[in-house]
C-alpha cells in the first residue's frame, strides 16, 4: 500500500474515532425515542431476538408450536404469498384480500388484522412505520459502528496497556496535550513519542 494511501486510510479511520462521542449520543436519543402507547425504539429493536426465535421455529414443523387455527392461517399463508418482504407494512400489502373460497378469504383477512394489530399495538400507523423501521436500522447501524471501536480498543488493550487510554483522552474526552501529560505525568517528547504509537498501533489494528 503506497503511502498516500496509508494516509487516507489513517484519516478514516481517525474521523471514525473522532465521530464516537457523537454516534453514542445519537444511540442515547434514538433509544429512548418514543413511538407511543409506552413503546420506545429501543424495544422495537429487541423484537429481533423474537424474531431470531421464530426463524429457529420455521425449522421445525409447525405442528409442534402452532395450534390448528394458527396451522391453517400458516397453510393459506404460504398458498397466497409469493414473497415474504420485510417490514410490516410491506407485509400487510402482500396479503392478498381475494380468496380462492369463502373460508380462504376469511383467513386472509384475519392474517390481515393480526399484522393491523401489531402494527397498531406499536403505537403508529401505516405512515409512521417507514420511519420508525428506519430509525431502528440507523440505532443498529451505529451501535455496530461503536462496538467496533470499543472491540478494536479492547484488542489493543491486550498487547499495549495504556494506549486505549490515550485514544479516550485524545478522541473521547477531547483533553488538551497539556492536560494528558499533566494527568500521565510525562514530559513534553515522551507524550508525544506514546501518543504517535498509540495512534498507529490501533489504526494498525482498525483500518
């Protein structure tokens, strides 16, 4: 790798550090962001276990946690469904609401109403949804993002004690060099000297 290209590398994955403070305040506020009806994004974000969960289920036959109405709504599920898209309300649009017979139609709708209610029982409407779906995928995002720095500074943490700690004062905590020397009671050249390996060592590690 040419060294232009060492430099780009650095300056990315130094913004990303630089970005961490603000990232995990975005994480706060999209936690406790209120959609109604007492449900927070946050929450939302945890059906994923659930629906971890059900994708164990689809494994095994249905019989075996589905009682016989929910069997038959699955059965016309699965007749009626070329696609299985994400998101609620992409869901609800993909159930159909003409049958082959009476009784189809009346599953159907009921599939139907059961997607109207959960979305309902999350406290927001068709129009909502978007955003709401959206703002989960962001919290995900940023919280991968910030578990990766805090793996990184872990790993490093294992093999150079003390250069995570500079990385927090430096990017985290936003100290001044005075005020790092003065708390790691260094002289002026052995801060520096610590500060630019503590800098490559973990872009090194993170790029």
């Amino acid at each position: 790798m040419s060294s232009i290209e060492d430099k780009t590398v650095e300056q990315r994955v130094i913004e990303q550090l630089k970005e961490y403070p603000q990232k995990r305040a975005r994480i706060m506020a999209l936690s406790t962001y209120s959609i109604g009806s007492g449900i927070i994004v946050n929450r939302l974000e945890e059906d994923d276990q659930l629906q971890e969960l059900h994708r164990r289920l689809r494994d095994l036959p249905s019989y075996l946690y589905l009682n016989k109405k929910e069997q038959r709504l699955e059965t016309t599920a699965h007749a009626y469904l070329t696609r299985y898209p994400a998101g609620l309300k992409a869901q609800l649009e993909a159930i159909p609401t003409i049958g082959a017979d009476a009784e189809d139609e009346k599953l159907l709708r009921e599939l139907r109403r059961k997607v109207k209610r959960v979305i309902d029982a999350r406290g927001c409407n068709l129009n909502q949804l978007e955003e709401v779906l959206e703002r989960v995928a962001e919290l995900q995002d940023l919280r991968t993002e910030v578990d990766w720095i805090d793996g990184v500074l872990e790993l490093l943490e294992e093999y150079k004690p003390g250069y995570p700690r500079i990385m927090r004062m430096i990017f985290f905590e936003n100290k001044t060099n005075q005020e790092m020397m003065d708390e790691l009671k260094m002289s002026k050249s052995a801060f520096y000297k610590i500060k630019r390996k503590a800098i490559k060592e973990y872009v090194s590690l993170a790029r």
